[in-house]
C-alpha cells in the first residue's frame, strides 16, 4: 500500500508516506472506517501528519483525517477516522426548536423511502444549510456556514418501502448511522475527483449485491479454506442484548384513547412464542405526543409499531465471522466483491453461510500485506437443533 497526504484545501495528492512501520485501513458498510499507522518518529513526517490533514491509499475512494498523534520510545502513532465520521460536527435541529423546550429525545420526522430519507437529511444540513418549506425552516444552529464546501449528493437506495424515521436532534453523523443500521443501508462519503481547480466530495447510500448461488444475476462470490480463498477464520456469537419480541407504549395512548402498544416481532418469534425463546424490551416513546401523529389512533399506532421494529434492530443478535483472503486467490475487494455485498462463507463445519460484507481490512508491515474482510451473519432461530459433526 502507498500513504499519501492530501492538501486540506484541494484534495490533490501531496506527500508519500512509505517509511511506516506498520498500516492497518479498515473501510466500513455504514459505520466510519479508520486507520492505524505507526513508523519512526521525525520532525518531516510530523509536520506531514498534522491533525486534520485528509490522507488516502491506492485503490480505495475513501478519505481518512489524521485525528490523533502520539510519540513513545521514538515512535510515531497516528490514527483517524474517514470524512464520513467529520459530519458529527453537523447539528441536526429545527430552527423553530429553538423556541421551544421539547422534551428529551425529540427530533424530526421524514417519511420515504429509507436511503432517500438518509441522502435528503445529508442534503439538507450541509449541503443546503438552509431549507424552506410552508411548516419549518430547517437548519443546522447556524445555516449557511454549516454548509460543507463542495459536497454533493450521489445516487441514493430507492429500494424498500416508504416508512417514517425519526431523527434526533444532536449530531448528523449520530443520527443518519442509526437509521441506516436499522435499514440495513451503506453510507459513504467520499473523494469523486480534485483537479488545480475544484474537487468533488459526495454522499451516496447504497445496498451490496447479491452474490450467492440464490441469484443467478451477479456471479458468486464463495470463500471458504477448502478453495484456498480463506484462512484465519474467528467467529463471534452472542445474545447479550438480543431481543425478538418489542412493545412501544406512548404518553399520548391516553390522550387519544388506545391500549394496544407499538408491537414487532424479529428472529422467528410471534405472539405465540413463549419460555426461553421469547426475549422482551420495552420502551416509552414520550416524544410521540399527540400532536406529531395529529390525534390520530392509526398514526399513533403505525408510529408506534415502527419504533418498536428500530428497537429491535438496535438489540439483534450478534454473529460475526472474519477471515484473511488469500492475496492470490480467485476474488479480490473491489472487483469481485465489495461492502454491503451478500456472499458465501464456507466455514470449518463445511455449511455454506450466506453473509454480508460490513467491512474490509487492509494491512501492511515486515511480514507482507494481507487483507481481512469482516462478515455479519444476522438471521437468529431462538430454537436451533444442534447436530454433531461424524
């Protein structure tokens, strides 16, 4: 891999860092990717690596910022987050807010399809800054300069169905990661070009495709140690925090009459299951009042039940599974798979797994390069029959 820093002012390349030690770039689905460099510590390179400066690799679109900087024992340390993690300083809040004393956890509405919903907020904090329409003016604390120079929209997901999601007054980043883990959609901000003139930051959401043997579409994409494709696999699984049956219950339910509570059920559950397999939580939804679902019972309860379905996805079952790709095997990041994508995994119990690709690792130190994607299997059957291997 090649390091270089970028010029804060027009994204073209500046210095070549390839001195390092040791490079660890790790580029996510929906979260912030991130990156890990230690080398020799010089007054050169320090100066290179300010905080703040954008820095990039070969063969990857994403843009990191040099966050931190640290020196021990002669060596240097520096890390950072990609530009996407940067629109944790664009707060999300409705001018007319500001009037009022909403109560905790209030924020906005927008209904639509999910990866539309998430490009137009994008859109509308910093790209826009300001935003007019017959019932509010939308804004950043102070519009126009919450604006981020040359940022553009890029295609957006239009697949699902139309749905309302809420998002929190408080950090844009905060709030548009949470929406897309619930959908399950890709985030990426990223460097399109940069000339001596201009340069182009855009915002896109996107889905992975399918590569499975399900489709017949797009070719498949199978790793498994048997094809020479995988090795070093580790695997985590838990249900600390899984949850399969969810009730949303809301102040405004007496105000307009109600008793049934939001309901969702995920992981095979319904309302029949019982004992070991059935796995509660519960939440009251107070910035639901009656007003925001105009006193309607049906609003309120649609409302409802969907806040009960983003409670679950926030409290899924976690089964992790990842894996170093052999460099010279027959698939390679970027060409015949890449993030958000569904592939196959055939792990040491030889049963091919249908998984997503939610993030992808690139290192390099004395020992060579190597390249390690991180798959999430989230399907739970909460009675799973065990069968014994010969």
């Amino acid at each position: 891999m090649n390091l270089y820093t970028l010029h804060p002012e027009t994204f073209l390349k500046r210095d070549v860092i390839d001195k390092f030690t040791s490079l660890v770039w790790t580029e996510r689905y929906i979260r912030a990717g991130e990156f890990l460099l230690t080398m020799p510590a010089s007054g050169t390179v320090i100066s290179q690596l300010t905080e703040g400066t954008p820095v990039v690799i070969n063969d990857s679109r994403d843009v990191m910022l040099v966050d931190t900087l640290s020196i021990e024992d002669s060596v240097l340390t520096v890390s950072g987050f990609s530009i996407l993690k940067f629109l944790e300083n664009r707060l999300l809040r409705l001018l007319e807010s500001n009037l009022t004393s909403e109560p905790d956890g209030q924020g906005y509405y927008m209904t639509g399809i999910p990866g539309f919903i998430i490009s137009e907020m994008v859109r509308l904090f910093t790209v826009d800054g300001v935003f007019m329409d017959s019932v509010f003016l939308y804004t950043g604390l102070d519009g126009p300069h919450e604006k981020f120079p040359n940022l553009t929209i890029d295609s957006y997901d239009n697949t699902g169905v139309s749905t309302q999601i809420r998002f929190q007054f408080g950090p844009l980043y905060d709030t548009i990661v949470e929406a897309a883990e619930i959908y399950g959609i890709g985030l990426s901000l990223y460097l399109h070009s940069a000339t001596l003139s201009d340069y182009d930051l855009r915002f896109k959401t996107y889905r992975g495709l399918d590569r499975t043997s399900a489709q017949s579409v797009n070719p498949v994409v199978r790793f498994s140690r048997a094809q020479d494709s995988l090795t070093n696999e580790k695997e985590l699984r838990s249900v600390t925090k899984f949850k399969n049956v969810a009730y949303v219950y809301s102040p405004a339910m007496a105000t307009i009459h109600i008793t049934r509570p939001g309901m969702a059920y995920s992981g095979g559950a319904s309302d029949t299951t019982i004992g070991l397999a059935r796995r509660t939580i519960t939440e009251m939804a107070s910035d639901i009042t009656p007003d925001v679902c105009n006193y309607e019972a049906a609003t309120l309860l649609d409302m409802l039940d969907q806040r009960a379905k983003q409670l679950l996805a926030k409290n899924n079952y976690i089964n992790m599974v990842d894996g170093e790709v052999i460099q010279l095997g027959d698939f390679k990041y970027g060409i015949h798979y890449g993030l958000g994508d569904f592939v196959e995994l055939q792990a040491a119990s030889k049963q091919i797994q249908k998984v997503q690709v939610i993030e992808h690792t690139r290192s390099q130190d004395s020992t060579g390069e190597r390249a390690y994607p991180t798959f999430s299997m989230t399907d739970y059957v909460a009675t799973t029959t065990y069968i014994p291997s010969d």
